[in-house]
C-alpha cells in the first residue's frame, strides 16, 4: 500500500477546504401519517428535514445488503406491529433526517386489519420513515429496508417508534406483496386470506400449520446476487472496528477483534477472488457516525462497531450500511459501515457468543461478521432455495440458523465474479524490442496509478509547495488547461475526488480521462 508524507502546509490547506465542504445537519423527525395534499407526516418535526420533490414513479431503493435477522412467523409480525394496513403506494420522498437519508413512503389505505397506536391515525394517506434511499445524487442501502414501488399493492406491517414515527416492523419481512392476481407469494394466501390469519393472530396465538410463513422460514438465499464493488483505487479496504463503545457483556473487546478479523480473513484468504483488506485496526467512531450525503459524503472508513439506532426493528442481528454516488460512480461502493446489534440480543432473545455449538439458540458473532463482510464486498443476499442447519449454504441468505464459519460455492462464486483472482502470468516468449511508444496521460493522474484519488492531490500539493517529488506525470496535473499547476487545479481535483461535479473550460479532457 501506498503511503504519502505530506508537508503541513499541503495538509493544513487540504483540511481548511474539505472543513468548508463537509457540514452535518442535524434534524428531529417523528413520521407518522399525511394528508393526501403533503408527503410529509401530520405530526411536525421540531426541525424541518431536508427532503427533494415527492416522487409518483419508480423505487424507493431504500433496502440492500446487510440486513440478518431473526425469522419472523405471521403470529409474531402481528404482535410486533401497532398498525397493519393494507394498500397501494402512491408516492415516494426522499429526505435527509438526523445525517441520513431516508424515504417517505406514503400509501393510500383500503383497510386497517390492526391499529394500536399512541395518537389516533389522520385522514389520508398513511406515511411511513424508511430508512435509506437516494438523495441529491448518493444513494444509502439499508439492510433491514424494504423497496417500495409506486402503484405496489402492500399489506405493510408498521411499528410506531418514537422520535421516528411509523417504521417497518420487523425490517423487511413487515412489507408483505399482493401481485396482480391477488395473492401473496411469501404465504401463497389471497389478500382476504391472509387478513383472516391477521385476524386469527390477533385473537390468540396461531400454530405452526396455521402460520402461513411458518413454512417459508426453510426459505433462504442461494445464487448470488451483486449490489456492487469496491473500486481498485481502495485496495487494500481500509477496514476498523471499535470493540469497546456499545459492546455487550458477555462478549469482550478482544472477542470482538478476533471475530472481526477472522471474518475478514475468510473473505480475504478464498483462493478464487482478489479482495484484499489493509490491516484490521482499532477506532473509536461509533456506530451512525458516517453521512452519506451532498455536504457530508461518506469518509471511506469500512468501520465495524457496536450499537444499532433504536429505529431498527427487534431481531435484527446486524446491519450493514452501503453507500454509493449512482449519479458519478455507477455500481461503486465508497464506504460500507456494519453495526452489530447491542439492545435487541441478550434481551428477550438468546445472547452472543463465541464459542456456539453448531446449532443452538445463541448467535455466533464471527458468523454474523462474516455475513456481513459479504454485504461489505458488495454481495446481496442470494434468490431462493432451501438449507437448515447444520447444513447451511449459501452464508448469504437472509436469516440466521446456526454457526456458519467458512464459505460455501455461491458465496465464493460471489466474490469472484465481483473480484476475479488474477490469472498466472504465462512465461514470456522471446520477442523483437518494440519501439518506444508514449502511453497517454489521465488528467488529474499526476503519480501515474492509473485513477485520480487523494494520494494525486497530496502529490500536487507537494510540488506546488516545493518539496520533491518523483511523480513522472506531473504535467497530466494541469487539470484546468491553464499551462501550469496551481491550487485552482487541486481545488477541481478535490471536487472530482469527493463527488461534485467540475466544470472545465472548452475543449479540456474531463479530469480521470
């Protein structure tokens, strides 16, 4: 790996520029239901949110990898849930609230099959607070999110959370579809059949033949499927953990270091794939402590620690947090942050453990971490098939069924269609010496690796100053076509690196290209 001393001066402008660039904003929010006039809920913030225009089309894109869960049957999303609705979305909006981006989704109703909530629901629309979604040009992939899509028929099961409003229960087992022909796939009940289980579960506790999802929980993942990469720029994946802040009792800092580096190991150490992690350090950034914004972009740590915010439904094991730039970076990972679950385990659920026999009821952290890395490298959870423990393939399903410490054929195929290994390199046959050809500069690229990053600027900085440097494409740093290189161009490389879009002068190549 690369590493650049910088002169205090480079640094001190460097800092002085991102200071003005990156600022948090800070909101409170509590989504509850709206009037068909407004996407925003009746129950005011104390602090209006930044949000875009309502959206009558296309996906909320608020879920992605990241999210393990405990299985939830019918019986239990239906105690979990304070209001059961069912409906069609009617629009989308999507808005920063607390640093993160998060999306409205407002659903007209057609009946309430169960409403218990702490303030009598409003006319109109019923709007929910996922978490997750897109915002001026970045999009946040939230594990436990549901996607929801305009003109979608739903029975939608919410929790009322406060601070939050009505939010998913369950993640996102508590967003049910009714497809065209009226039935629900995960149960394979009519609507009125299903609402008739709802009812039944309401008044006592359904069995295990009555449970329509009781069945489905031997549903799980297999076949890969790819959220997206890492680019090679990042490589080796700067990758931390904070095993102190949030961490459990019965687990120690050290457990928890030695759980997260054997998860990345395993990733690192599968034979068919590239992936390549820097040295697994220790942080103190807790969880939530990354934006994923215009104004607040993501910082490019790939962070483990402990502690999910309380919006998160019960079961929910851990939670990777994705972030990309769609609008700049199509299909790139800039930073993906996991957090491991502290208030919800150990409670009224079994508590972790490093030591787990194969199939019991405590939760493996080494296996959870490693589900999650797959998340991490850009793996989403697989389409369906069918396993139990002990004999659980692929890692990448949904759900957690026991200890699964290796990984199995879909979950390797995964990272090497995402990181093909590098093929051996066939001995060389003698050949005539070429004639001397000149490879063509990238703008911005002024230490000749190939892409534009952060170690480019330090290396502009650098010669600007007047210290020396060995960089042997210098010239390619004149970026604004002026004839020379001056803070201008750093300031324009800067805009490049962190996601703004630059303006260049006619007939000036495009920095990276």
């Amino acid at each position: 790996m690369k590493r650049v001393n910088s002169h205090s001066a480079a640094f001190g402008l460097l800092s002085l520029w991102l200071g003005l660039v990156v600022a948090a904003t800070l909101f409170a929010f509590d989504a509850r239901s709206g009037d068909a006039g407004s996407a925003l809920p009746l129950s005011q913030p104390h602090e209006t949110p930044r949000c875009e225009a309502p959206r009558l089309s296309g996906s909320s894109q608020t879920g992605g990898p990241g999210g393990l869960m405990v299985p939830l049957t019918l019986d239990a999303l239906t105690d979990e849930a304070d209001l059961i609705v069912t409906g069609r979305v009617q629009r989308l909006q999507s808005c920063i609230i607390n640093r993160d981006i998060a999306t409205l989704v407002s659903i007209a109703p057609e009946s309430l099959l169960k409403e218990r909530l702490q303030q009598p629901l409003g006319a109109g629309f019923v709007t929910i607070t996922v978490p997750g979604g897109t915002f001026g040009g970045y999009r946040l992939a939230v594990g436990t999110s549901p996607d929801f899509t305009v003109g979608e028929h739903v029975v939608a099961f919410l929790t009322d959370i406060p601070g939050h409003g009505l939010m998913p229960a369950g993640g996102f087992q508590g967003k049910l579809t009714i497809g065209d022909d009226g039935t629900n796939p995960e149960t394979g009940l009519m609507l009125e059949q299903l609402g008739d289980r709802i009812a039944q579960a309401r008044a006592g506790e359904l069995s295990g033949g009555e449970d329509p999802l009781q069945s489905y929980l031997a549903t799980v993942e297999s076949l890969f499927v790819i959220l997206g990469k890492i680019p090679n720029s990042t490589m080796p994946v700067p990758i931390y953990v904070n095993p102190n802040t949030g961490r459990p009792a019965q687990i120690t800092a050290a457990q928890t270091r030695t759980a997260s580096g054997n998860a990345f190991s395993t990733w690192e150490n599968d034979a068919g794939s590239s992936i390549d992690f820097n040295t697994l350090t220790d942080t103190t950034r807790v969880s939530g402590a990354d934006g994923c914004a215009p104004g607040d972009p993501p910082d490019g740590n790939f962070d483990t620690t402990w502690g999910i915010d309380g919006s998160h439904p019960p079961g929910v094991l851990a939670v990777t947090f994705s972030c990309l730039n769609p609008a700049t970076n199509p299909n790139t990972i800039l930073d993906a942050d996991v957090e491991i679950d502290t208030d919800h385990v150990g409670v009224s659920l079994p508590s972790w453990t490093v030591t787990p026999a194969t199939c019991t009821s405590e939760f493996d952290l080494q296996t959870v971490l490693l589900h999650e890395y797959g998340h991490l490298i850009g793996l989403d959870h697989s389409t369906t098939g069918l396993s139990s423990c002990p004999n659980i393939c692929p890692l990448m399903r949904s759900d957690y069924v026991g200890v699964k410490r290796t990984l199995c054929t879909d979950d390797q195929n995964g990272a090497a269609a995402l990181y093909p290994a590098a093929s051996p390199t066939p001995t060389p046959s003698p050949s005539p010496t070429p004639s001397p050809t000149s490879t063509p500069l990238i703008s911005g690229d002024v230490d000749c690796d190939g892409d534009v990053d952060i170690l480019d600027i330090l290396t502009q900085l650098r010669d600007i100053v007047g210290l020396v440097t060995s960089a042997g494409c210098l010239s390619a740093g004149n970026v604004n076509c002026t004839g020379g290189r001056d803070i201008l161009d750093v300031l324009a490389m800067l805009q490049f690196t962190v996601g703004i879009p630059v303006t260049l002068p006619p007939g000036c190549p495009p920095i990276g290209t």
